[in-house]
C-alpha cells in the first residue's frame, strides 16, 4: 500500500484564537497559550489504517533538543496526566483526522515549528506542517503566571491601552498609552527582543530552554527595553536635550518604538524616560502573556550608595549639591508590576513582582530591576533576588537632609521622614481612575509597623542589629555615613514653615507665592530666611538658578508670618525645560541654631485663550481658561 503523509492542515485559528484569548493577534500564524489544548485538522493522503498513528515533532529555539525541553516527539494517544505534550483524536472521517495538541503548563515559550509523520513499516521523513506561537497562560491554574480574576486578566493581559500618572504628589495628572500589543508584527518584534538579547546571542540553546520561567523572561526583557549594556529597545536622556531624536514626551505609545528598533535593524530609539521604558515593558509582558501594569510613585527615591537612605546636601540657601549628593529623588518614577508565582523564594511572595526598565543600576552587572517581590518590599525582606534594598529604598528610604559648611563639615537639617513614596498610583481595572496601592508597598507612615519594617530592613541590609553597634557605609569621595547618624531624627525646630501658592501657577505668568511661618513658641523668634529657586528636570535636577534672596524675621509668640515672594516670568522663560517644573527652598535659621528646611515644587500650567465671536463684539477674548 501506498505511503501515507499529512497534505493539508487546518489550524483552526478563529475557534483555537477565541478558546486562548488570542483571536486580536493579527498574524497568520497560530498563536496559543500553554496549559491548553487546541485544536488542528489534518487532510491525509489516504486514510489512516488499524496499526498506524500520527507521530508529531514540535520544536522551538535553533539548537532544539528533548533535554532542554525544547523539542518534544509524541503520538496519539489517551489523555495523560503529567507535564508532557500530548495529542488526542477528536475526530475522524475517511481521509480527515481532528486532533487535540496539549502542551504542558511549564512549557517554554515562543515559536514552534509542528512536523508529523505517520507510523507505519515504511521509513517516512517528518513533514513540516509550519510555525505556531506558544505564550505564557495567565487562565491556566497550573502556570505560574496564573491570575485568578477573569476581570483583572481582561484588564493586564488583553488591554491594549491605559492611562500612566506623571507629576508631582499633589498635582497628579493622567496620560493616556497605547500599549498595542495587538498590532502588525508587534508579537514578532516582542519575540526578537528576547532573541537580541546577550544571554541569547552567547548561548542561544541555554537562552531558548530558560524561556518556560517568567522570572528569567521579565529579568531579560528589564534588560532589553534600556539599550545601555546591548543593543536593547530605547535609550534613555534625562538632560533636556532630544537632538537627534524624540523628546521623551512627545511619545504616546509603545507601537512606533517598537516599529522603529526593529525596521532600523536594532538601533536604539532615542530618547525614553521611565514612563516610555514602562510602557513599552508593559506592552511586551502583555503580549507575552503575562499580566502586567505600569504603576507610578510620586518621591521616588534613587538610592546610589544603597543604606535605605537618600542623603541630601544642601548650602545655606537649601540649593543641592549635586556634585555631593548622589543620591536623589525623583518628582515621580514609573515601572511595572507583573503577577507570577516566585518558585524561587516560595507562595508567600507570589503575585505582583516590581519590574522597572529605566536604566538607573546595574544588578548582576547589567542595567535591570526586578523582579522584586511587593510582598517582600513590605515586609523589609530586603535581602530576597531580585534588586529588593533599591525597589524598598524606592518607596520608603529616610530622607536626609545635611546642611554643607565651607569648612566641609556637616550638620543634620530637620526633614520629614515620611516624604518618599507617597500616592503610589495605577490605573483602575475596568476604567481610567486612578487607584492608590501604596498600602502594598508599605504600612503607614509614622505608624509603628512602618519603622519597625524600615528597622528590619536596615538589619537584613547591613547584618548588624540597627541599635547600639554602628556599621559604616562608605561614600564615594571618601565620605562615610554612620548607621546611628540615619537612624536618630534631627531635633525638630521651633517654627514651622510651608510654601503657599497665592494664584495657580501659569506658564507666562508671574508665580506669586508665600512662605508661611509659625512660631511654636510663647516666646519670641528671629528666623534668618535663604531664599532659592531653579528650574529643575522632572528628576529633580537643578537646570538654572532663578532666585536668591535673604529675608530677616522677627516672630512675636505663636505668631504666624507671610513673606511674599515673587518670580517673574522674565525670570523663568530662558531657562524652563520641557517638564516645566521650578524647585523652590527656603533654608530657615532660627534664633537657637535650629534649622528648617522647606521646598516647593511648582509644575507651570498651560494656559489656553479661547476666543469667542458673538455679534457686535467680533473676536472679544474670554480670557485664558485653565
């Protein structure tokens, strides 16, 4: 009898698409999740015979193999319980078999090639009957990827758009995203990114078999979305000038970024900030199929020398030193959270896992973060992979504020230390509110809890008790910091100080403002006021100063205190930048040598003049409408 061999096939894509949530990828190929079967119907050249079955081969990766799990020959057969790749019959007619394909739930993710032959006495060669590709299954119980709402897994997995919140904490604004995970060869591209990666290109077999574990797939593709250390997606600026590129906000979305990189042979595009990083992360992870979402945290720390503090120096009118400080804190800063298991350091740190993209420190030696357990980061399990004392530092460093004598010396300055990590923000499952997670984070601030945490954490970190012994943490330029130094506040000062808006701030306009000063005392104080201001980077940053001024007090008991401040905007305009932010810092002395430090951040507002003509009055202004 004639051999027999596969001539056509059905890959079934509208009814395998709507089984595994895949039906918006645009491609012609097969694109399922694994955990799930689905479903092929194979035409043969003649029909199949008692003694003969179908024997398939599938295969991803190049150098594809049984032992890395990476090739997997099976047959149809009954219905198995263990992790393998199985194939049932569903149906047959005279010259049709339907079959049912399942691969395992911790199968490696990516492009498969299926080739089949036919058991029988003849020796056959395997046909390919062509590529399909397998995803992470965030609606399989077995997967580590798992999410158990079918809510949550429409809004993190299957939504191709979203909001992302920039700004400063008390004036949060919202801007929309596309993430288009969907789009034209968007599934590809996300595909190649993996392949471009140096853990790819130095050993692909390894790289390829690594692939079934969203931890080693997050942490490639923190990598690969940052093009510091390879030739990765976007390339980061945070100096204000986008020569040669595309400013950071002129983005809104991840589709033309990704087109870009790939049409342009995996040259960087230029330029990204945290919330473009962010969002093309976001975009990679959905596609992949993992649940992800952009969350942003409004006086993020940037901790460098990594004591789970960010150590300010400042002069006698409150203006940073940067050539001191190498710490900082960010307006706000934007990453990802992504929901799997964590088989690595067990169930109680499953579920939301900080990812961040922006290049800001290397872990292991290349510019990544995470995945660092949320769990973990409010508990003060600091000492758990992947990157936990930078995400901790993030949301709940001390900030320390050192006043930078001309002799080198220095002296603590009283500052909150309830200022990092406030109103950490993302987007509502079903609608573009903004939800307030920064309870995952953290317990509240000033409550017990939170400093016991912090205490905790310090001790992970450094291996000491916080309390009576004393650790050194060296700086660079020589500088050391005490671990008794961080721990014990400033004393706190007899005035209280705050910056007060007299009309909202407007771009060409003049910014009117107060300083507001109390005296706690009944008795009275003179307080010696620096007045400083500068137009900073959204990061903070001093671009140019635009204020310096000196002002003496004199505050009777429990009095209060205005001293009005203006700035023009012949002032500003030379020297705003784009982000459009002012820093304002009044260094208070008072009487008995305590100091207070007070800063404003100003974020101008764009003003528009809508005209209205009305009869009579042709071209009469309404005047400017915030």
């Amino acid at each position: 009898m004639a051999g027999i061999r596969v001539t056509e096939v059905d890959w079934l894509s509208q009814k395998n698409g709507a089984a595994h949530h895949t039906q918006e990828y645009p491609g012609p190929e097969l694109v399922v999740r694994r955990g799930q079967a689905f479903t092929l119907v194979l035409e043969l050249s003649r029909p199949l015979k008692d003694q003969e079955t179908i024997i398939f081969t599938v295969e991803t990766g190049p150098q594809a193999s049984e032992d890395h799990h990476t090739k997997a020959v099976f047959q149809i057969s009954e219905p198995e319980v263990d992790k393998t790749w199985t194939a049932v019959e569903e149906a047959q007619t005279e010259n049709t078999v339907t079959v049912s394909i399942a691969s395992p739930p911790n199968a490696v993710i990516g492009r498969y090639l299926i080739s089949t032959r036919v058991s029988s006495r003849r020796k056959q060669n395997d046909r390919k009957l062509g590529e399909f590709v397998l995803l992470f299954n965030p609606w399989c119980p077995e997967d580590d990827v798992f999410l158990d709402s079918e809510e949550e897994r429409q809004e993190y997995v299957l939504n191709d758009s979203g909001i992302i919140f920039r700004g400063v904490e008390k004036h949060i604004r919202a801007q929309g995203w596309n993430y288009g995970q969907f789009e034209e060869d968007i599934l590809n591209i996300c595909l190649s990114i993996l392949d471009r990666s140096p853990l790819h290109q130095n050993d692909p077999a390894t790289d390829v078999s690594r692939r079934h574990d969203p931890i080693y797939v997050s942490r490639a593709i923190s990598a690969m979305v940052n093009s510091n250390n390879d030739r990765g997606v976007v390339q980061g600026q945070w100096q204000g000038k986008y020569g040669g590129g595309t400013s950071p906000l002129h983005w809104s979305g991840s589709v033309a970024i990704l087109h870009k990189w790939f049409k342009g042979r995996f040259k960087p595009v230029k330029y990204g900030q945290c919330w473009v990083f962010a969002g093309v992360m976001c975009t990679v992870l959905r596609c992949l199929g993992i649940a992800t979402r952009v969350v942003s945290n409004f006086n993020s720390a940037h901790d460098t020398d990594r004591n789970l503090s960010v150590d300010k120096y400042v002069d006698s009118f409150g203006r940073t030193l940067d050539d001191l400080s190498e710490d900082s804190m960010w307006n706000f800063h934007v990453w990802n959270e992504s929901w799997f298991a964590r088989q690595d350091l067990g169930p109680s740190y499953n579920g939301w896992q900080v990812l961040d993209a922006t290049p800001q420190e290397e872990s292991e030696g290349v510019f990544r973060c995470g995945p660092a357990s949320v769990t973990a980061i409010r508990e003060g399990d600091v000492h758990l992979a992947h990157d936990g004392p930078f995400v901790f530092a993030e949301v709940n460093a001390d900030y320390i504020t050192w006043l930078w004598h001309e002799d080198e010396s220095r002296e603590r300055v009283y500052s909150d230390t309830k200022k990092i990590g406030r109103c950490l923000s993302t987007k509502a499952v079903g609608s573009d509110s903004r939800v307030d997670i920064t309870g995952l984070y953290k317990y509240p601030e000033g409550s017990r809890k939170e400093r016991q945490v912090y205490h905790k954490a310090v001790r992970k970190l450094f291996s000491v008790e916080a309390s009576g012994r004393r650790t050194r943490v060296r700086r660079g330029g020589g500088r050391g910091l005490w671990r008794d130094d961080l721990l014990e506040p400033a004393a706190k000062p007899n005035i209280t100080g705050k910056f007060k808006m007299l009309e909202p701030p407007k771009l060409g306009h003049d910014l009117s403002l107060a300083l507001c000063l109390a005296n706690l005392t009944s008795r009275a104080q003179r307080v010696r006021v620096n007045l400083s201001a500068a137009t900073i980077l959204y990061t903070r940053r001093p671009v140019a100063e635009i204020l310096h001024e000196s002002h003496s007090v004199r505050l009777g008991p429990e009095e209060e205190k205005q001293i009005p401040i203006t700035i023009s905007y012949s002032q500003y305009k030379e020297d705003l930048t784009e982000d459009k932010k002012i820093l304002l810092a009044a260094m208070c002395f008072v009487t008995k040598g305590e100091k207070l430090l007070v800063e404003k951040d100003i974020t101008l507002e764009d003003c528009i003049t809508i005209k209205c003509a009305q009869p009579g009055a042709p071209g009469e202004g309404l005047g400017p409408v915030q």
